[in-house]
C-alpha cells in the first residue's frame, strides 16, 4: 500500500521510467529471512532505494532516458548496484534523467521532464529538480524513496541535491567501479549516493564504493568506515574560501548562504582560511570541451546493432541504418555533443582545443593541490542560484552549462565533493552549499557536512 501510494506521488513528478516493486519486496523478505535466522544484516538492509536509470539492472529495461535504448534489458547487473543489493537494499524502480546524463535540468529525457516537488512560494510552476540526476533529486526530496543513486560527471549529483534540498556525494574518481554504467565521459563519471542527511549517505557510499577489478580505473583500496568516522567536531581543521567563485552572474542569496556556512563551520571550531584557485574560470570551458570529446567516443556504439532500437528503413543498407538509428534515437542535446565532441578531436582542431583543454584540466587540479596545503576541506557554493522553473532555460544551452560553473572544477580534478542543503531563500526554494575535499578524503568532506546540515 505504501508503495502504490509512493507510485502516485511519483507518476506526478514523473520520477520514475519503470517501477519494480517485487525487486524491493524481495529484498524485505530476505533481510527477514536473515534476520530470523540470527545472520548478520548488511548496511543497507531492507532500505528500497531508486536507482538511476544509468546503472544496468539484470532483466530490467536500463535506458539512460535515451529512445535507443529504449527496450534494452541488460543480463548483466551493474558493479555498484550489485554492491547495493549484497548489502541488503532494493530497488524500487528506475529513474528518470537527463538522456544519457547530459542535462542541468532533467527536460533531455526521451521520458519526459521530471518536476521537483518544491514550488516558489505563492505560484504552481513547475520546478526543475536539476539535472542529470533529477528522478534520484525528485524521489529522494518528495519522500517517495529514502535514498537514490546518482551519478556525477560535471556535477549531476550535487546540482540537483542542491535544487532539492538533499545531500548528495561524488567521492573520490574510482571510488565506485563504473562497471554497467551506462558511459557518457569515463574519466570523470563517479556514482554517488543522494539521500536525505549526511549519515544515510555516508552509510550508502560505504555500500556502493569498494575495488572492481572489471574497471580499470577502479581504485584498489580499502573503503573506510565513513560512518563510525563521522564526527562535526571541526577543531583544528582549516577551511578554504576560494576567492575566484565570487563570480559575476551569482546570486546575492547563494553569497549570503556562503557567509552563513562558514559561520557554522566556525561554530563547529573551524578556521576560516582564504585559499585561491586562480584556474577556475577556464573549468567550464574546458569541461565542455573534454566531457563531449569522451561521449562522442563512447557514444558510438550505439550503431543499432548491439542495443535497443534499430531504424531499418526500406532497402537500406548498413550505413544508412546506423544513420536512420541514430537520427531517431538520439536527442537534440546528445546530438549537440556528439557533434562538439567529433569537432574538437577531429584533424586540423585537436590540438586547438581538446589538447587545450586537457591542459587546462591539469592546471586546475593543481590549483587544488596548491590550495590543499593551506586547508583541510574548501566550501563553496554548490550553484549561482536556485532551481528554475522547467522550461525556462531549455532552449538555451550556455545559459544551462553555466549551472555547472561551480561543480565541474571538482570533477576535473577527480576530488570528492558534496552538496548540503543549507537555507531556503526567500522564495522558500532551497539552496545548497558545496565542500571539496582531498583525494580520498571522503571523511573530512562528510564531516564539514555533518557540521553544516
Ligand atoms: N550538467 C553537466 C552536463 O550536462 C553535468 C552532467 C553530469 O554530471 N552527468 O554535462
């Protein structure tokens, strides 16, 4: 009855692309199983979580929210889902995203929009739950699932934490194999827990991280117990300030939140430090070069060969068959970057632009590295302003990519980095604040989290 009930909740936000409640029904009945028989219980025990619909799930459609995967049902389970189901959990359905996780907002899915459950105070307008991990946003804000999965390649975890008021973490790059992950740029796609509080996502992250030999980018070391560790006493612990995110074009309220955040991590015995990452403003374009250039590549194996639809027009042959596939299976912004991505690394540009651009990316993980030694943990801004009404940027892609100005530095430089609700302005939306932390320093990114939630 709960879960129909959550089912309705959700058809109206539309945070859903399938349900599957026999697979959390299953997962209950086997932790009570487990349970009467004295064994132990794992930490995610009986807990039903949505799963993004960019994690392949064994006999379950997994779309990406892509019409050309529409159908496809992998026989395979993904590393971190798998993980996820090992510790007890199950899935209550797949949800909705940006297609192929290219999107601030979640309006590039084949599935339709995804609607937050926040409004502006005094309008009905339908709010963005950010992108690309919106359905994981939306359920986890509105209550209809406790906890989601999320993935984070340019900031999909945090933004749409942020636009929601939740908690949301992109540890470490190889903290969590990204094996049966659907790929949109492998060297910068981390999947994260989205849940309501810091501690459900330390617990999460616990379950869903650990070494996978089957990606080669895994990280082979042990993962910590995030959860026994978490502690908000921040005495003795420096915060870095980067002064370059004052930028043009953000909000008076995302600055005022910032001020308040360091106020609380003060109180929590902090030191407030300014640290400079004099980089940043060459991060999003550098981003937008080297995340299309990797789709582009991973993107071509869907040829209407291997997976879901296939356009076979009459006495066609095989190139007009990938052609007629691809044109009616992708969208307009899968489109846009596939083509961004091919002109970038094409002869004659390469070196103009993604070799640039992969410079870049160096630089700004060494402003990191720079910072790091004058503070523990750095806080930001998670986003220049608040949640948007849908519709409302949809048909201008540099206003959307400028959602991302404060997330993608952190994904560049491959560092964990969370996103916790800090106030609501003063339209009763809420915003988010952002911590930074070292590589592999998962801990000290929750803590200064706990401090502030
Ligand atoms: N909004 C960014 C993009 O569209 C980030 C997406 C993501 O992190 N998956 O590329």
């Amino acid at each position: 009855e709960a879960f129909n009930a959550a089912v309705a909740g959700a058809a109206e936000l539309n945070a859903f692309i399938v349900t599957t409640p026999d697979h959390a029904l299953s997962a209950a009945e086997r932790v009570d199983a487990d349970r009467a028989a004295g064994k132990p219980l794992g930490k995610m025990a009986g807990v039903p979580i949505g799963m993004k619909d960019l994690f392949a799930t064994k006999g379950v459609q997994t779309t990406a929210a892509s019409h050309i995967l529409e159908g496809f049902e992998p026989e395979y389970e993904s590393t971190v889902s798998q993980n996820l189901w090992n510790a007890g959990a199950g899935m209550l359905g797949k949800l909705n995203l940006d297609q192929f996780a290219m999107g601030s907002s979640n309006e590039t899915s084949y599935f339709g929009n995804v609607s937050s459950p926040w409004r502006k105070e005094g309008t009905n307008a339908a709010m963005s739950p950010g992108g690309s991990s919106g359905g994981s946003s939306a359920a986890v804000s509105a209550r209809i699932a406790p906890a989601a999965t999320g993935t984070d390649t340019g900031g999909s975890i945090r933004q749409p934490a942020a636009f929601t008021g939740i908690c949301g973490i992109k540890p470490t790059y190889g903290r969590c194999s990204r094996w049966g992950v659907v790929a949109f740029a492998s060297s910068l796609d981390q999947a994260g827990p989205m849940a309501r509080d810091v501690t459900d996502c330390a617990i999460m992250l616990e379950a869903m991280a650990g070494f996978d030999p089957k990606d080669a980018t895994s990280l082979d070391m042990p993962v910590p117990a995030w959860e026994a560790g978490l502690d908000a006493d921040l005495r003795g612990k420096k915060v870095g300030i980067p002064r370059e995110y004052r930028m043009d074009g953000t909000d008076s309220e995302i600055l005022d939140s910032w001020e308040r955040g360091k106020e609380w991590l003060r109180d929590a015995g902090a030191e407030i430090v300014d640290v400079s990452l004099p980089h940043t403003k060459y991060a999003l374009p550098a981003y937008y070069i080297v995340a299309p250039a990797e789709a582009s590549s991973n993107l071509a194996r869907y040829d209407g060969v291997r997976y879901g639809l296939r356009e076979l027009p009459d006495g066609a042959g095989l190139q007009d068959m990938y052609a007629a596939t691809r044109a009616a299976g992708f969208g307009d912004e899968v489109k846009r970057r596939i083509l961004i991505g091919t002109y970038v690394l094409s002869a004659g540009f390469y070196d103009a632009y993604y070799n640039q651009a992969q410079k870049v990316r160096a630089l700004v993980s060494r402003d990191f590295s720079e910072a790091f030694k004058q503070c523990d943990v750095i806080l930001a801004p998670t986003t220049p302003t608040a949640s948007f009404p849908l519709g409302e940027m949809s048909d201008d892609p540099l206003a959307m990519y400028l959602n991302d100005v404060f997330a993608v530095p952190a994904s560049l430089a491959g560092l964990p980095a969370m996103s916790v609700p800090a106030m609501t302005n003063k339209d009763g939306l809420p915003l988010g604040l952002q911590l930074v932390g070292k590589a592999f320093d998962e801990q000290g990114v929750l803590n200064a989290g706990l401090a502030i939630e």
